[in-house]
C-alpha cells in the first residue's frame, strides 16, 4: 500500500524530530545523541537512565539495517517503511516494535510513575529534543489527553501514537505531535 501525503508528512517531521543535529540523515551518533540528552534530562531518575542506555542503543539497531554508509536519508527512512506496509507480516511487525518502543518512552517521560503524564513530565520530554515552545507543548498535551482530565493515560499516549504513524487518515489528527516548526497545521 503507497503512502499518501499525510502518511508521507508525518514520516517526514519524525524524521526530523530525531535529526538532532539537522543534518538531513540519521547515523548511529544522532541516537548516542538523543541518549546523552535524556540521560541529562532524566538524571535525577538512576532507574530512567539504565533505562534509557538499555533501550535507546536499540531504537539505533532498527535504523542501522536502512543506513547506507552508516547514514539513514530521509527518503530511505520513507522508503523502507513505506514498504513494511507493503505485507501485513512486516506491518505487524514495524507495529509491534513501534509499541514496545512507545510504552518504553511512556515509562520514562512519567517521572513520578503515577501511569499518567502530566504536562510538566511532557515538557521535560520534549526539551530533550530541544523543543520548549510552550504553545506548541500545550496543543501536543491536549491532543494526548483525548479525555481532557489534564493527565495523559498509557492507552491514549498509546493510541494517539499507533493513530500518528498508522493512520492514513488526515481526519485522525495529531500530525503536529514531533514538528513544532509546523504546530499551526
Ligand atoms: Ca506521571
Ligand atoms: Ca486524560
């Protein structure tokens, strides 16, 4: 199944969210990056910070099989996973990994393990990445807690993800969730 736009828009700006160093690819040092930056961010949390040096190392591995001279472009990174979607083996699996991966993220940006996120466990999430637009954190927030209780449950946080990178449908929303520079769409 091709790509659409929307789909083709989303891949982009989480490509671009992870692209720490705006270099236009993705290598092994922009994940070491990422790692270092919420280890700083969470280094009040000795137990997220064996986390995150467990996990972030293997968010690299799954990049590493697209990388051509050890660089992921973009349009590889949209390339291959437009072709996961191509069997539903490989979706299933492109799935399952994306979720394991997001519950893992959902457990470290909830600082207090409480299973919600606040606003202020979002934000200090986001700076890792270097995003501190408060206007654009609140909208992220807002499209998170789908019940609008001022916390984010784990099956929202899980469902609005598995919506952003799987749906192909421009009415689901949330296509702001990693582009601050476009957070008016
Ligand atoms: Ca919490
Ligand atoms: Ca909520």
């Amino acid at each position: 199944m091709e790509f659409n736009s929307f789909m083709v828009k989303k891949y982009r700006s989480y490509f671009g969210f992870l692209d720490v160093y705006h270099e236009g690819f993705i290598t092994k040092a922009t994940f070491d990056q990422i790692c270092e930056n919420l280890c700083r961010v969470y280094s009040a949390s000795p137990e997220k910070v064996r986390l995150l040096k467990a996990e972030v190392p293997k968010w690299w591995v799954h990049f590493q099989d697209l990388a051509e001279n050890g660089k992921v472009s973009e349009q590889r990174y949209i390339d291959v996973i437009q072709s996961c979607f191509f069997l539903p083996t490989t979706l299933k699996t492109y799935r399952d990994n994306m979720a394991r991966a997001f519950g893992i993220i959902f457990d470290i940006i909830d600082v207090d393990g409480d299973n919600y996120i606040s606003i202020q466990e979002l934000r200090k999430y986001y700076s890792a990445f270097g995003c501190t637009d408060q206007k654009f954190l609140r909208k992220v927030f807002e499209a998170l807690d789908i019940n609008r209780n001022g916390l984010i449950s784990k099956e929202n946080y899980m469902d609005v993800n598995d919506k952003y990178f799987f749906s192909r449908d421009s009415n689901s929303g949330c296509a702001f969730l990693f582009d601050w520079s476009r957070s008016g769409d």
